[in-house]
C-alpha cells in the first residue's frame, strides 16, 4: 500500500479461478480531500440522526415583531383576565342566582368554563414567551397542548348544539319542553359534550405520537394544532389526516348544519310570532346564542378550511387570535348585554350595583 498526497491508493485484487487465466482489476483511488470528507460525514450523520426524537419546538408566531412583544404581552394579559373576569361572574351568578336555575343557563355556565379551559390552554404560554428571544415550547408540552385545545373544541361543537336544541325546543315546542329539557336530559347532553371532546383529542394525540418528526422543528403559530405538526413529520401522515377528516365531518360539520337548522326552525318560528312584543322577547333570548354560535364556526372554518396559500402569516395568526383568544372574551360580553336576566343577577351579586343595569 502506497500513500500519496490527497489520494489513497488500494492494491490490486488478483481473482484466482481454476482452469482460467489470471484476472487483474484496476486500483481504485479513494478521495482524501478534506472538505469532500466532511460533507459525506455530514450527510451520514443527518441520515443516521434524521429520526431522533424531538424534544421541544419554536413558535414562529408573533415573533417577527421584537419590538412590539411588550405591547402584546400587555394586550394578551388584559385580554386573559378579562376573560377569566368574565366567565367567573357567569358562572357564579348561574349558581347563586334562584332565577338562573333553568337548562338555558345550565348549558351557559359550562360554556364559560369551557371558555376559561380554552385560554388557559394557549394564553400562559404565550405571556411567558414574550420575554423569550426564543419562544419554545416542549414535545411533551406541545402534544398536551394538542390534546387540550383539541378537547375544547370539539367539547364546544356538542355544547353549542345542545344550547340551540334547548332553544329550539323552548321556542318551538314549548308545552313540551318539561319533559324534553328535563334535568336527567340536561346533564347527559352536558356529560356527552365533555366526554365527546377528549374522546376525539385522545385519538389525535395518540396518532399524532407515532409522527416520526425530522425536520425542522419551526411551528408558524403561537400554539400546537394537529395541522401543524402534520406539516412537520417525514413519515406517512394518511392515517392522521383520514382520521382528522372523519372528526371534521362527524363532529364539526355535522353539527354545524344541526345548529344552524336549529336556528333556522328558530327564527322561522319567530316571525310566525304575531305581537310585536312577544317576537322581540323571543328574539332576545336566542340572539346572544346566535351571535356566539356565528363568530365561533366562522372563524374556525376559516382557521381550517381555507386554501392553504394566498395568506400570510400575520393573517393566520389574527384569525387564530379571533378564534381561541377573543371568542371566550367576548362570549360573556355577549350574554351579558343581551340578557336582562343575567344583568339582573349581577346587579344583585354586587349589592345592586347600577353598573350592570346598562
């Protein structure tokens, strides 16, 4: 063997067959260059690492603003106890109050609870990354986050569907709506929606634990979504998005259009009302729901069933602020304003206070 500058030179291999001639191959030259070397141990090293674990990912989300990230941690925590202010007040006047104790403010006060579990699900994260220069967040957390978020979600679908049968029966049917809206029917409709909810967010997670993640590890978002980390993964993801249309179809379609036709019997009904007084009565008690039911599925079908491209991400982001961050805000502004009954019970939980009387 013979060495020589930058090149290795191999011996010759001599094939020995019997009753054949003796057969010589030529030496084969091995590059020795130093940087051709290091490139082939690189890519031998990425093809050996390209499936290891990851163990945390980076919000990209909101951080291309540095200088403004003061300005959103203080918008975001004002929003948060706004709406931790908000729901807290619902719920606490649905109990105290003898005139909130019907089906309609039984369903109201789990939807402000839902809505408390719905920031606290992406809002701490994000105040505690405003003063990170880099906004992670861990494997571990992010998949809980997963679950969560997705828990929310489909646990509101059921609930708002049952608010609006509630309404529906009480507009529409009501000499019958003892018996349909009874307590047992109530609690089961409330029990389904949050069973309903971690069921289909268990399966996603699950799924999404058998992702094989090797590429960056860069989320364009201030939380995890399935979506999102569908976009990350290398391996074969047919089984997560078959699994993911299937839930869009039975729990969020489905009862999108049970909502709405519940609404449409609703209104429909209303206009058939024939005093002037007795439509705006009716029309009250449902237009809170209403408003609540529009804002929520329109910015979620917007958040996840628009063209992928055509977008930018500060638009993405603004309409996933109007859906997981200004929605459950706004949810007991809402009720609130339209509803003297509610009014009414937080007058007397703050001693008569005449703020809540306008």
């Amino acid at each position: 063997m013979t060495c020589r500058s930058q090149q290795l030179i191999l011996p010759r291999i001599i094939h020995y067959r019997p009753g054949s001639s003796v057969e010589i191959n030529k030496p084969h030259t091995i590059t020795r260059n130093p940087k051709f070397l290091a490139r082939v141990n690189a890519v031998k090293e990425f093809k050996m690492n390209n499936q290891t674990d990851v163990t945390e990912f980076i919000f990209l989300g909101l951080s291309n603003h540095p200088k403004l990230q003061g300005l959103f941690f203080l918008i975001f925590l004002v929003i948060y106890l706004t709406t931790l202010l908000g729901n807290t007040l619902i719920i606490t006047a649905t109990r105290v109050s003898s005139a909130l104790q019907t089906p309609m403010y039984y369903f109201l006060s789990n939807l402000s609870f839902l809505d408390i579990c719905y920031t606290s699900t992406t809002i701490p994260v994000m105040l505690v990354n405003f003063f990170r220069e880099k906004k992670t967040i861990s494997y571990e957390g992010c998949l809980s986050q997963v679950f969560f978020f997705a828990t929310c979600v489909g646990t509101e679908c059921v609930l708002l569907a049952a608010m609006a049968y509630d309404r529906y029966v009480a507009i529409c049917r009501p000499l019958q709506y003892s018996v349909l809206m009874s307590v047992k029917v109530c609690v089961c409709l409330v029990i389904g929606s949050w069973l309903c909810g971690p069921v289909n967010s268990l399966t996603h997670t699950v799924l999404a634990t058998t992702l094989t993640l090797c590429g960056p590890n860069q989320i364009s978002h201030f939380l995890c979504d399935v979506p999102l980390l569908l976009k990350l993964s290398c391996s074969d993801t047919s089984i997560n998005e078959s699994v993911l249309h299937v839930a869009s179809a039975t729990i969020g379609l489905s009862l999108c259009l049970f909502t709405a036709e519940s609404y449409i019997l609703i209104i429909s009904a209303i206009l058939r009302i024939p005093s002037a007084q007795g439509r705006s009565k009716a029309f009250s008690t449902c237009a809170s729901r209403l408003t609540v039911v529009v804002g929520f599925y329109g910015t979620a079908n917007f958040n996840y069933d628009r063209p992928n491209v055509g977008y930018s991400l500060d638009v993405d982001i603004l309409v996933s602020v109007l859906f997981c961050v200004m929605t459950p805000m706004l949810n007991p502004i809402i009720y609130s304003l339209r509803n003297k009954e509610v009014k009414g019970a937080l007058s007397k939980l703050f001693g008569g206070s005449a703020l809540w009387e306008y």
